[in-house]
C-alpha cells in the first residue's frame, strides 16, 4: 500500500481554505439537489442503470436529451431558489474554513470540464501549461488524484504529471506515483480486467455500426467505451441509440449509463468513480480516519458516485463544475463564467490549494 501523510496546522489551513474559496468565487462549480423545473433526469437515468440491455429505445433517446440539454433554464426566480439551497462556496466561507482545520486535505480531480474544457473532439481536450502547473503544485502539498471516464493512459498523457495517482476507466485502472522513475508505476487496481476480451469485441462492433452516422465517435477507454455525440445532428440521436443498443443486447454482463453527450458502456461490476475514491483513501492510510478532507471537483453524471461517497461519510468538499442548475449531491457550487475564462477560473481554484507558504508538508512514505 502507498500512504503519504501531511500534516497542516490549524490556522494556516484555514487561511488555504479561505483562498479556495474566493477563488471559486470566480469559478463555475454548482451543486444541487433536486428541484421543480430544474433538469431532472433521475427516473430516466435509473431506468438504464438498472434495466442496463433492457432499456426502451425511446427511453434512452429521451434520456440523452434530457442529459444533454442545448439552453439554460432562464427563471431567475428558479435560479435564485437553486442557490438558496446550493450556496456557493464563497457566501460558505467560514464553513468551508472551519471544516478544514487540522485535516490533511487529498484532491480528487475529474478532467474534462474540469481540467480541461469540454471540446468537440474528445483527443483534443488538452489542458494549458498554467493548469498543469497548478496541478502539480498542488501534488506538492496534497496527495492528489485524477479521476476521470478516460482511458488511464490516455488522461495521463493529457497530464503528463508522473507525481500524481491515475485513475482512468471511471476508476476500474488505478496506478499510483512513478517514484520519480518515469514508467515504473505500481497497478494498485484494475477490478474488471476479466472484461478486456469483450471491451474490445464491443468496441470493433460499434465501430462498424456508427461509422455511417456523421459525427459519432467510439473511444475505447480500455476497461469501458465512450460513444460520444456531441458532434451529431439531433435528429440522428435515435438511430445513434438504436445502433449502440442494437450491439450491447447481447451483453448482459456490459451496462449503459450517460454523460455529457456522451454513452458509456461498462462492466455490470459495482465500481465507479466513488469506489476509486475510497480504495485511494484507504491505499492512503484515511479511510478510518477523522483528520482527513478529500475535496473532489468535477462536472460530469458520473462524479455523482463520488459526491455520494463524501456525503455517506460525513466529510469532505464535493464541488460540481456546471452552467446551469441541476441535481446534484455535492456540497458546493460556483456559478461557471463564460469559456473564455473558464480554464482561468480552474487554474485559481487549483492554485489556491497549492499554499506554498501555508503549508508544511511531512516525509511521504511510498511502499
């Protein structure tokens, strides 16, 4: 196991906590619990995840719509209720603060839309120079992780950060730190290895199913698939869930759920984003532990497993990463300014956790 502990003083930390959150001020992170007239998608998405192969065509038509809405609700009154009940970590300054007193902070950091923006290519979501210095920064001071939907490889190439722990495939690919030996990383988890057989003949299926649909795409993220739709026309998102149905109907051991314009394909295993973020607590030495805050930020249906996990344990910072209202279990929002500065809103959330002179970090121990 790898356990690496910091040790940060009480008033020091607060004083980094505070900086957090004046710069999420800046930023875009929203979280919320279920609203009238907000974008409500819990039954049709509990339908796939349960049903899994057994899902309605219509079903999963309405529920990629409903996941991937094309405009912003605009009842300031709604809005305004919605912040009532999801403040910003800003006007949570002092809660924010108190709760991180005498912790030892670990960051969990999804990718796109967080790291990086969201693109229409997804092998073109790169991250600039700035954020991946505040990233490594970061990593100086707090064990941190990635956690994302993508291909371990490839998000740690998007990185290039060798310092910090990777957990790709939605967490089913965990490695930890090279040690500062570039290569040499330790597998700590990969639960759904026995998949990669059927990963792949999946994958080549799709390929050939969606290749006359213009703008689709299938990514293969190793230990599950991405069909991204982004880039196709709306009125070819039916035949799209017809094709992606039409090859997994005979994979009662793969499941679909969604993200962001996007369908996922994954193992029927129980492990997801909020599993990762506790076989990494526990590969840290924190999972009893009361001294420990995990902070995770991220935008996406799928970071909801981790919000969960930090709710469950009665601590932690979830923050969502949105432009709009929506149901949510993370902890914090911030309202997410325009692309322009989207990337510079991250960069300050990030930097702020760095603390340079606020932080006295103690010998890791990797074994």
């Amino acid at each position: 196991m790898t356990k690496q502990n910091m040790v940060i003083s009480d008033a020091k930390s607060g004083l980094t906590m505070a900086a957090i959150a004046v710069a999420m001020s800046e930023s875009t992170l929203f979280q919320s619990k279920p609203k009238n007239g907000y974008f409500t998608r819990k039954k049709l998405l509990k339908f796939l995840e349960t049903n899994g192969n057994g899902a309605k065509i219509n079903a999963l038509l309405d529920s990629m719509r409903a996941s991937s809405p094309t405009r912003r609700p605009s009842d300031a009154q709604d809005q305004n209720s919605w912040i009532i009940n999801q403040p910003s970590a800003l006007t949570k300054f002092d809660e924010i603060t108190s709760a991180s007193k005498g912790k030892q902070i670990v960051v969990f950091l999804d990718y796109d839309g967080t790291l990086s923006p969201i693109v229409e290519d997804p092998d073109r979501a790169f991250m600039t120079n700035e954020m991946r210095d505040a990233v490594r920064d970061v990593a100086k001071f707090f064990p941190t992780a990635i956690v994302s939907g993508r291909c371990r490889a490839k998000v740690h190439n998007f990185v290039k950060l060798d310092e910090l722990y990777y957990a790709g495939s939605h967490g089913m690919d965990i490695k930890g730190p090279s040690k500062g030996q570039k290569g040499n990383q330790t597998v700590l988890c990969q639960p759904a290895r026995d998949f990669l057989p059927m990963i792949d003949e999946v994958y080549k299926s799709l390929l050939e199913k969606i290749k006359y649909i213009p703008g689709a795409k299938v990514e293969n993220n190793k230990f599950c698939l991405s069909v991204h739709f982004r880039c196709v026309e709306e009125q070819k998102w039916g035949e799209l869930a017809d094709q992606v149905k039409s090859v997994i109907k005979n994979y009662q051991k793969l499941r679909l759920t969604q993200g962001r314009k996007v369908l996922e394909i994954r193992p029927t295993i129980k492990w997801d984003k909020g599993n990762a973020l506790e076989f990494l607590l526990e590969s840290l030495g924190y999972a009893d532990s009361d001294d420990v805050l995990p902070v995770y930020i991220g935008d996406d249906r799928t970071d909801e497993d981790a919000f969960k996990v930090l709710r469950k344990r009665g601590q932690g910072v979830g923050i969502l990463v949105t432009k709009a209202p929506k149901e949510t279990n993370a902890s914090y929002s911030l309202q997410e300014p325009y692309e322009a500065s989207t990337i510079t809103a991250r960069y300050a959330v990030l930097k702020a956790f760095s603390g340079v002179e606020e932080v006295v970090p103690t010998k890791a121990l990797l074994t």
